[in-house]
C-alpha cells in the first residue's frame, strides 16, 4: 500500500468514516478513478455533517431541559 493511500484511509478513520466507506474509497483510489473519490468524499463530508447536526439537535434538547429546570426551580423558591 502506498504511503498516499495509506494517509488518506487513515484520515478517513481518523473523520469517523465506517469500514465501508473507507473500503470504497480505497477501491475508487486503487481504480484511479478521482472524479469518482471526490463524489464519495462529498457523501462521506455530507454524512459526517449530519451526524454534527444530530448532536447539535441532542445539546439543544438538553438546553431546553436546563432552562426549563432551572426556570422550575426559581418558581419553587419564590413560593
């Protein structure tokens, strides 16, 4: 395995990608076939970026319960 190829599936594992997505873009890298891999590479970023927005989605629903606790709590010590 060259030292190109062997960097660039590192840097893969390395941004989360699964053994299929890596394995892909070894074959597509292997085949030379660049337009191709820069495809793959876009669906790996595309991927990677839903995965943030879904934890962002999961930090925002605990915020929400923070505030709202926090919100019970000074109601309750107003009382």
């Amino acid at each position: 395995m060259s030292k190109e190829l062997d960097n660039i599936l590192t840097n893969l594992k390395d941004a989360g990608c699964g053994s299929a997505e890596i394995t892909k873009a070894k074959q597509l890298y292997e085949a030379g076939d660049t337009d191709a891999m820069i495809r793959h590479l876009r669906k790996c970023r595309c991927s990677r970026l839903e995965e943030l927005h879904e934890g962002q989605r999961r930090i925002d629903c605990l915020d929400f319960l923070i505030r709202q606790t926090a919100k019970t709590r000074t109601i309750q010590k107003k009382r």
